[in-house]
C-alpha cells in the first residue's frame, strides 16, 4: 500500500530542503570561513562542488535504474546516508585531498537524494499521476537556500564551519534519513502503482522518443550550463554593465521568489495541460530574460522572467519525461538525463571564468543571451513532433 499523498511529498520536501541545504547549497555561506580557517585559494574551495556534481553525474545513470528496480526508499536513505558521511569528512578536513574526498561522497550523496532521484521516486509510486506531486516537491524545494543560507551563515557565526558540517550530518543521520525510511513507498507498493500504466505509441516508438529525449537532454544541459554560469558570476557580469555590487546582488535576490511564484502558478493549473507548454514556457523566459539583460531592459524585470523560467523548468525536467516515456523507466530514463546536466553542472563554473578573463563580462552576456535561445529551440522541436503524432493519430 502507498502512504497518502501528502505524507509522501511534504516527507520529501524536507529531506530535499536540507539535502540541497547541506550540498549544492552548502559553500556559498561557509566559503569565507573555510579560506580564513584553512588559508587555502578560492579555486580549490570552490572545486569543491565541481567534484561533487562530476561524481553524482558519472552515478546518476546507476541510481536510476536502481530506482527503477528498487522503488527508490533504500536509495534515498542511502542518499542521505553518504551526505551525512561526506559531511562528516568535510568537518574533518585538513588537508585538500580530505576536502576533495569529502565532497566527492556529498556528490554520491546529492545522485542519491536530490531532485532527480526525488522525481523517480514520485514516478514509480504515483505513474502518471505524478505530476502533481512533482511540482508541489519543487514548491519545498524552491525554499532550500532562503531556509538553509542564513540557518547555514547564522551557525558559522555561532559554532564555526567545522561544527556547522557535524550539525548538518547529524539531522542526515537522525532526521532526513529515518525521514525517508518511514515515509517512503515500499518496493512493492511502487511496482504495483506502476504495472497496469497503459502503453503508448509514444512510449515504443523508439527512433521517435529517442530524437524526444535528445532534445530534453540539449536543452537540460544548456539550461544548466546558463544557470551555473550566472548564479556564479552573475555579480561580475552585472557590476561590468554599471551595477553597483549591491545592487547587482538586491536584484539577484529576485531569482528565488520568481522561481516559487512560477512554481505556484504551475500548480493552480491542476496539471490540466501537457507538460511539454511547461517547457515551452520555461524556456521561453529564461530566453526573455538573458536576452531583456543584454538589451538593457532593468535587470529586476528580466531576472523576474529567468527566475520564474527556472523554476517551470525544474517541474518541466521531471514532468515531461513521465509524459512521454511513461513510468515504467522512469527512474533508468531520469538517471540518464541527469548526468549530462549534473556533468555540464561540474564545468560550468571554469568555463564560466575562462569566456570572462578571455572576451570579457559584456561579451560573455552576449554569448549568454544567443544561446538561451537553444533551451527554446528544443522545447519548440518536441511540440512540432508532438502535433504531427497527434495528427497521424487522428488521420489513422
């Protein structure tokens, strides 16, 4: 038997507010104090997190298809167990290659526990039917960084770094990982929810999903590499166009809302329209926005529109799939279309650096603009090849 609905996403939530908290999340309030307490360079802090998404985009693969097996319980208990290790190696580095180990197991951690294998999880327990619970998990999850970055910034001031990491293990080892285990579908629950998924033409027409599936891939990675790139360097870009600093960080703390007021949005639609619209609209404003910034539209309108394509585009990435492909491979298929972006996540912040120091902060937002238009491109080819189907269907 399934638990009830609510017990299974507002469970979730939690768990993904402090998984994102204490990972992806994690070094931008502890950055200072670990190069104070350590002496050692920002590029070697800051690789930090490019080792973890390297190593949770090389498993991603792996953990779906365990997913897909297993039902996703043990997994994400076992998500939360690797971050509370990494963690702990973490509060226990000395030397760089203890920082580098520990958070290549928070990387193991992160392709265990957050969003993606979150989604494979509500897939296999809810089929079809999961769209709903997807885009109320992304809800919790839009509030990791307002939740974590002052609780985060708040104990480095208080209990330094080093305790800050043993803390955030702690609530992994007696809270979002006995979280998991209670509140978590049993194998056996999710493959009954899933074995009488009706199969559709789209699901076996294999040429047909797989030119689908490249274009989500494309645009999964491209809108990766965007938004690594600006939530890095967004500050310099801006400052280069005539920002202050402060202002270029006032007008940055509008991505969040944006991204949690598109999410809402999504969910007083009560799922009545096909995920591929959610795509379309996502990338459409993440596409108004880079290119509204180049133009010299005011930075707080256009990041509103990035913030908000954001957002739709984190239930787009889960929900579209499950459309498509149905829930049978959910977790196999999600597991694939995580590692390209967690991958792309891993070098974007050195490319990121590299096309500033080589052509400079304007021309870097140039080159951000013409390819947001990518994302767009992708979204319109799945909906063409989406209508003609649907136009054979009704011709036959």
């Amino acid at each position: 038997m399934i638990p009830p609905r609510t017990k299974v996403v507002s469970s979730l939530g939690i768990v993904q507010i402090f998984a994102w908290g204490s990972s992806y999340y994690l070094l931008a309030p502890l950055a200072g104090a670990i190069a104070e307490d350590t002496e050692w360079g920002h590029a070697l802090i800051s690789a930090g997190v490019s080792v973890a998404l390297l190593m949770s985009g090389l498993t991603a693969p792996k953990i779906g298809r365990w997913i897909g097996r297993s039902g996703g319980r043990k997994t994400l208990c076992l998500g939360m167990a690797f971050m509370a290790i990494g963690l702990f190696l973490l509060s226990m580095a000395h030397a760089p290659w203890v920082y580098l180990l520990a958070w290549s197991v928070l990387g193991c951690g992160m392709a265990d526990g957050l969003y993606d294998a979150a989604f494979s999880v509500l897939g296999a327990a809810y089929g079809r039917d999961a769209r709903s619970a997807i885009t109320q998990l992304t809800l919790w999850g839009g509030f990791a960084s307002t939740v974590c970055w002052p609780l985060s910034a708040w104990l480095v001031e208080s209990i330094g770094w080093r305790t800050t990491c043993l803390l955030y293990a702690g609530i992994h080892i007696f809270g979002t990982l006995p979280l998991c285990w209670w509140a978590l579908p049993h194998a056996s629950a999710t493959h009954s929810a899933t074995m009488h998924e009706p199969v559709r033409r789209s699901e076996v027409g294999v040429r047909r999903a797989d030119i689908r599936f490249l274009c989500i891939v494309v645009a999964g990675v491209t809108l990766t590499l965007l938004a690594t790139i600006w939530s890095i360097h967004m500050v310099t870009i801006l400052t280069a166009g005539g920002y202050t600093t402060a202002a270029a960080i006032a007008v940055g703390t509008l991505i969040g809302p944006s991204q949690v007021g598109a999410r809402v949005v999504e969910m007083m639609g009560g799922g009545r329209h096909h995920p591929i619209w959610t795509m379309l609209a996502a990338t459409m404003l993440v596409f108004v926005g880079f290119l509204g910034l180049q133009m010299g539209f005011p930075a707080a309108a256009a990041l509103v529109a990035y913030g908000a394509g954001n957002g739709l585009w984190s239930i787009a990435r889960g929900a579209l799939p499950l459309a498509l492909y149905g829930p049978e491979h959910y977790g196999a298929l999600m597991g694939r279309l995580a590692r390209p972006m967690l991958l792309a996540g891993a070098a974007a912040p050195t490319l990121g650096a590299l096309l500033i120091d080589k052509v400079g902060a304007e021309t870097t937002m140039v080159l951000l603009a013409a390819t947001a238009i990518v994302p767009f491109s992708m979204a319109f080819l799945i909906h063409v090849d989406l209508m003609r189907e649907r136009r054979s269907a009704e011709f036959l």
